[in-house]
C-alpha cells in the first residue's frame, strides 16, 4: 500500500521559518506507537496523521493556533477545502490575522 504525506510550510514575512507540518496517511488515523518511536523528529516538525493524508480543518485549526503568536498577521492561501471552513474563519478572526485567498487555478 502506498501512503500519501501532506507538507506544509510557512514563512513570515520576516523570514521567520514556521514550524513544517507533515500529516501521514495512516489506514486508522494514527501513526503506529511503534513508528512514531522511531521517527526522529526536529524540534521545528509538528506531526499529525489522518486516514486520508490531507489537511483537514481540524489540523489546519490546531496548527494555526498553535504557531500564529503574534498581532497583524496575514495568511495568504490558496482554495483548498480545508482553508475555507468556518472553523477556520473563526481561528482567523480570533488570533487577529487578515486572510488573502489564492484564485483557484493559480495554485497545483
């Protein structure tokens, strides 16, 4: 069975690196006890994981509140399902950032 891992990265304007965040594809949403053990993981890296291996809201809210500290902050994104939920709106509007959507068909 092949398994799909979803990057993704964020840079401030200042050239702050973002933690990345990698999501596995795991058939049960988990990552093995076993293999999280074995992974050898930067202090920089947060790791999530879900049947399906893409970005789902509720991780996209998680990390967003997670790493987004700072007042005046401004996302820039494209139209991925899970960038447009409510849930997301509210994250925004709570930590205080302004969102800029990609047009769809600029982004692949």
């Amino acid at each position: 069975m092949n398994h799909f891992i979803t990057v993704m990265l964020m840079i401030r304007a200042d050239g702050e690196k973002m933690p990345a965040l990698l999501i596995f594809q795991e058939k049960n949403g988990q990552i093995p006890n076993l293999v999280r053990e074995r992974l050898n993981i930067p202090e920089n890296v947060i790791i999530k994981s879900n049947k399906s291996g893409y970005i789902s809201d509720q991780i996209l809210n998680d990390y967003l509140r997670t790493i987004l500290r700072r007042e005046n902050q401004l996302l820039i994104y494209d139209q991925a399902g899970s960038h447009k939920t409510i849930m997301i709106s509210n994250a925004i509007s709570d930590l205080d950032a302004t969102k800029i959507v990609i047009p769809g068909g600029c982004t692949k």
